[in-house]
C-alpha cells in the first residue's frame, strides 16, 4: 500500500498542532450540541405557530378589504336578486355605512372560538349579502325594514339580569328600547324606556317614516313568572316626535309579523278585520267578507295590501283556530270603503304572502322542508297575477328567510352575485402550518444530504 500524498500529510500535521490542548469533555459537547438542536427545534415550532396564527388573523381581514361592497347610491334603482343568499358564516360584513338594504334577515356568523347569531343585508345595489353590524343589538330579535331599505329598527339587548328572574327571565326576549340606523349616514338613535327587568317585546312596523313598536315593562310575580302589558310607541323620525300610544289591543304591532301596504302595514286582527296604518298615523279597519262556500270557521292570515291600496290579499284558513303550514288558498277582494269582499284566485294556493309587485300581481311563497328534521320555511316567491292567474317566478331563498323591503318586490329582478370565497381561516393557519412543516422537513433533508449536522 502506498504511502499518502505528501501534501496531506502536511495538512493533517498542522491540524494536530491547532488541535486544543487538554483532554475534550464528551458530556459537555453532547450537552451543547443537544442545547442547540433545543433551540432550533424551538426556533421552527414559533416560526410554526406564528404561520398558523398570522393565517388565521389576518385571512378575514385581507378578505374584507378585497371584497369591499361600495355603498348603495340612494339615486340607483332597487335591485332585487334571483337568489336572496345567507351568507357563508366565515363571510365579512358591510363597512359601517352600507347603503340602502333589500332585505335584512338573522344568521350565524364563525368565530375562531365560538359561532354567535348575526344580522346580515343584501345590497339594494348589486344584490350582494354580506353580515350587517347592528350596535348593541338582542340577539334573534325582530328588525324592520323601511319601505325603500333606507332605514333599520331593531330592539336593543336588555341590561336586565336574566339570571335573577329564573327559567322564565332567562326564556324571555327582554329589551331596553329601540334603535334605528340609518343606512345612507350611519347616523343611530335609540328610544330606551326605564324598567325593572327590561321590556317584554312585541313588533315593530314603518309606516313612512314613522316607526310604530310594541312593548311593556315585564312584571316577575311572587312564582317567578314574567307577565307584561304591552303598549304601542310611535316615533316620527322625521321630527322626531316620540308618542306613547294607549291603542287598543287590536292596532298593537304583533311579534309574529305585519303585510305590507302604501305607505304603511297592514296588522291582522280578528273577527274578520284587518288594520290598515299609513304614515298619516290614522288607522283604519278593514272587514273581511269570505268567499262563499267557506266554511264557518274559516279565517285569513298574512293580508297585505295592493301598491296602490285598491286590492287585499290574503290566505284563507279552512279553520282559523288551527294554523299549520300546509299550502292555502290565495284569496283576494277589492277594497270597497270599510269592507273587501273575498274571492279565490283560480285554484292558487301558497305557504305565505310576501307583498305586492304591482297592482295586480302579489307575491307570494312556498314552504318547503329543505333540511330533513328542521322546519318548514319559505325557499321561493312568485308573482301571482290576481286577474290572469298568472304566475311568475321571482327569487329563491338560499338560506333563513329574511324581512324584504316593500319596494324591493317592485324591483328589478338581477343575477345574483357569485358568493365571495371566504374560507375558514383555522383551515388556512392549519393550512400553512402544514405547509412550513413541510419546508423545515425539506430543508433538514438537503441538509443531510450535503453533510451538514
């Protein structure tokens, strides 16, 4: 075997002389090379960690500046979309001032730790939905759309301790007031009113620009059981004059909802009668007069009045003392004075009555059961032509069914927009961690290849 090169012979004599004195302690150089792949690992499980959260933070933010709905100018025409869509739950919301709204309905809206209830808009402009921010708003409580979209009423979350009041307290839709936002200024009032336990709820209603709303301080009795007499409130937003009404039981704004009608709602009542009320704030009453054959128990639900006030829609319930959500007769009657008399539109029959979209053509829905166990609600509208029978489809509902503004049944009709791409940003963060995990592993990789420690 032959000797080495004389070269590396020389080489390897200088390294022995650089060589450091003394005997190497092995533990101590196995203790620093284990401290120091310590504080790489830690070093990649933070870069790991910061990845996943900045994903995770700033995917809605980034999504919500690109996806920006532009306010809807109040000199565009109403549009009303082929599909009023909820939207997804990781979706943004409206910028503070959203413009005028087609409808308003109630949803569920993601969070990193927990899912909360959350209003959301559809844009009376491009017929976009996205989450809609209401200040201090009761969860799941009723909202009210003006006629043109350009204001929203809704009840403001009570400071009541629910807790104090027992399972009764804590059953109970309890307010402190109401609140109006403007959605053309951003401007917001509210109308709160002193109580004990906060307000036990009922309607609210617009009829032109005045806001008409029921409720009554709840009283706990001696059992623990709420009771409360409610009252009907008017505030003129206009002048801002604020009334409290001591209305008849019959002309109080019911929680389960009104009919539209000009300028105004429509409440049913009973015995046959409907209460018209328009933003002269002079209620009128209306006598129904069936048609002939019904039975004698026989009532109507959800009347509504025509766009211009000359006809009344309703359903007809073959027995008004049992309601149930199978498909009813559309009835409707032209308004003579104090009285409509009744008749059947062919052989038409709808879940319920949305509103008017033109003087002879009502809207009206259908009741599907659209997720098997849950129940029945309204999946799609029509135009029902009172004088041809006529029928022509509107929109679908993809998602709760929200409160549409009366003069958006009148509307255009438009392509709905695509919904905007809003994932769940855990999914993202998760996503990226995967993703630098992948990186790291990679690198480590080459490394060893390359010789490297």
């Amino acid at each position: 075997m032959s000797a080495p090169p004389i070269d590396v012979v020389d080489r390897l004599e200088r390294l022995a002389a650089h060589a450091p004195a003394g005997v190497i302690d092995p533990d101590a150089v196995w203790t620093h090379g284990r401290r120091r792949q310590r504080g790489r690992l830690a070093a990649a499980l933070a870069a790991v960690v910061a990845v996943g959260l900045l994903g995770t933070t700033t995917t809605p933010l980034l999504l919500a500046r690109v996806q920006r709905v532009e306010p809807a100018d109040s000199a565009q025409p109403m549009v009303l979309p082929d599909v009023v869509r909820q939207p997804g739950s990781w979706e943004s919301a409206f910028p503070s001032v959203p413009g005028r709204l087609s409808a308003v309905g109630t949803g569920t809206r993601s969070g990193l730790w927990s899912d909360r209830n959350a209003f959301w808009g559809v844009s009376a402009t491009t017929g976009e939905s996205r989450f809609l921010d209401l200040p201090d708003a009761l969860e799941l409580g009723e909202v009210a759309v003006s006629h043109d979209g350009s204001r929203v009423a809704y009840w403001i979350a009570t400071t009541a301790d629910a807790d104090a009041l027992g399972q009764a307290g804590e059953s109970a839709m309890l307010a402190d007031g109401v609140a109006v936002l403007d959605l053309e200024t951003g401007e917001r009032d509210v109308w709160t009113i002193e109580s004990d336990h906060g307000l036990w709820i009922g309607g609210l209603a617009w009829a032109g620009d005045v806001l008409w709303w029921s409720a009554g301080p709840a009283q706990a009795r001696e059992d623990g059981v709420l009771t409360a007499r409610t009252r009907t409130h008017t505030w003129d937003l206009g002048t801002d004059e604020r009334e409290d009404a001591t209305s008849p039981a019959g002309r109080r704004v019911s929680a389960n909802g009104v009919g539209d009608a000009p300028g105004g709602f429509v409440e049913q009542g009973r015995s046959g009668r409907v209460e018209v009320v328009t933003g002269d704030r002079d209620p009128r009453t209306l006598r129904l007069e069936l048609p002939a054959g019904a039975p004698g128990e026989a009532g109507t639900v959800h009347a509504a009045l025509s766009t211009d006030g000359a006809r009344l829609a309703a359903l007809l319930m073959p027995d008004a003392s049992t309601y149930d959500s199978t498909p009813k007769p559309v009835v409707v009657g032209s308004v003579a004075d104090t009285r409509v008399a009744l008749r059947q539109v062919d052989d038409a029959v709808a879940g319920t009555v949305l509103g008017w979209r033109s003087a002879t053509e009502v809207v009206v829905a259908g009741l599907d059961e659209v997720e098997e166990g849950r129940p029945q609600r309204v999946h799609r509208a029509w135009a029902l032509d009172v004088v041809s029978g006529g029928r022509t489809d509107l929109t679908e509902f993809a998602g709760n069914t929200p409160q549409v503004a009366a003069d958006a049944w009148t509307a255009e009709v438009v392509p709905a927009p695509d919904a905007p791409f809003a994932p769940d940003p855990r999914v993202v963060g998760a996503g990226g961690i995967l993703a630098l995990v992948f990186c790291l592993s990679l690198w480590r990789d080459l490394r060893r290849r390359r010789g490297h420690a």
